[in-house]
C-alpha cells in the first residue's frame, strides 16, 4: 500500500486557510486582543524556553505557561475596564 504523498497543491491549500483564518480573525475587534495577546505572550515563552532549554518539552512549556501569563495579563486589563466608572447622566 502506497502512502499519500504531500505535494505542493496541499501545502498551498494549508497555506490559504490559514491565511484566511488570519483575515476574518482581524475583523473581529473583540477576538483579536482575547487571542493575539496570550499569543504573543506564548511565542516569547517559547523563544525564551528554546533559549534555555532547546527541546520539543521546553519549547511546550514554555509556550503553555506564555499563554497562560498572556491569559492572565488580558483578564486582569479586562477587570480594570469592567471596573471603570461610567459618567454620571446629565455631567452631574
């Protein structure tokens, strides 16, 4: 039995969809900074684990625990949000 071989027409197809995925994510305001902020954290965790510990485990961990700082640095910006005061009706 042959194994399926990956050509350039499936790479190219992965290659649209995420770019795809990419552009309707950045045209939902509220989506964007719920995922690019924990994003960007777990990529620095990573470079900074491969700096480290340059193995296939260090590189998970440190992505993981870089979602999860960037996941608690979102929820902490949102609370101070929720937390703001509205305007008093009429100035006052």
């Amino acid at each position: 039995m042959k194994g399926r071989q990956h050509g350039r027409g499936d790479l190219s197809r992965r290659l649209i969809a995420v770019v795809l995925i990419f552009a309707l994510l950045a045209g939902c305001p509220e989506v964007v900074p719920r995922v690019g902020i924990p994003l960007a954290y777990g990529l620095t965790g990573l470079c900074l684990a491969l700096v480290v510990t340059p193995t296939p485990w260090g590189a998970v961990v440190g992505f993981v625990l870089g979602c999860t700082v960037g996941a608690m640095v979102y929820n902490n910006s949102l609370k101070h949000r929720l937390q703001e005061t509205p305007p008093a009706p009429g100035g006052k």
